[in-house]
C-alpha cells in the first residue's frame, strides 16, 4: 500500500519510527516532510498528505504532531478526508472499523514511539465493518457539499 506521511517538529520524533514500521509491512512510504525538527507550520504538511490521499495518489496517510489535534483539524478540511487523532488501543481499532479513517493523527508529546508503531498496525490491520457505517459515512460526505 502507498501510504503518505507528514509531520511537523512536534511529531518528528515519532516519524522514523512510523516509517521504519511501514516499510518493514512492504508498504511504500511518501514522506511529505519535514525532514527535521526544526520549528514549522503543521497545516502546510497536513493539507500535502490530505490532498495525496483525497486524490487517490495514496490510499492512507499518517501525520503527526505535537497531539494530533492539530493536524486532524487542518486534514478534515479536505474534502473525501478522514482523519482521527488517537491515542489508544480501542480508538485505533474503532477508527478504521467503524469510520474507515483514511488519515491517522498522532502527537509525538502524547505517545511513544513504540506506540505510535502499535497503533499504526492496529489502525491498518483492523478492516473496515461496512453495514451500517457505510450510510453514517455518506451523511458524512454530505457534509462536504455543504460547505
């Protein structure tokens, strides 16, 4: 799988972990930066993984920051975007289960490195459920042609 990740200095920490992860599973990794930790501004590398993965040129993205708040928030402004920040076991499993997230938030001053690695695997191993998620998901696309 192409999988599109970001972050900024707050979530550097936890990207060479992310990416040695992925690229151990055999997935192909598009890194949008920032290629340090030096001070920059998150909505610049959430709208770069947003528009690759609302596009179709990836199929998930990962971003991170200082707690995933913040690139959640500028990543949702995309339309066709999914993306939920989390921090736990149960949230990883339930984003991708029920909301079939195509973008995962994390803060390198929230979690560890070897968690972000645990939840990433748990975010791209649990499968999507469908069913009745499906009709919530298309009232949630509306949303988008609202605006």
């Amino acid at each position: 799988m192409r999988i599109a990740i970001g972050c900024d200095h707050g979530g550097f920490v936890l990207k060479s972990a992310v990416v040695e992860y992925l690229r151990s599973k055999g997935h192909e990794v598009v890194d949008f930066g920032a290629y340090d930790g030096e001070r920059v501004d998150y909505p610049v590398y959430a709208e770069k993984v947003a528009k690759a993965v609302a596009s179709g040129d990836c199929a998930k993205g990962v971003l991170l920051c200082g707690t995933g708040i913040g690139m959640s928030i500028a990543a949702n402004k995309v339309k066709g975007i999914r993306a939920a920040v989390l921090s736990d076991e149960f949230s990883a499993a339930a984003c991708s289960a029920h909301n079939d997230a195509n973008i995962l938030c994390l803060g390198g001053r929230v979690v560890s490195p070897e968690k972000a690695v645990k939840l990433t695997d748990l975010w791209l191993s649990t499968p999507f459920e469908g069913d009745r998620h499906v009709r919530r998901l298309a009232m949630i696309a509306t949303l988008d042609e609202r605006k």
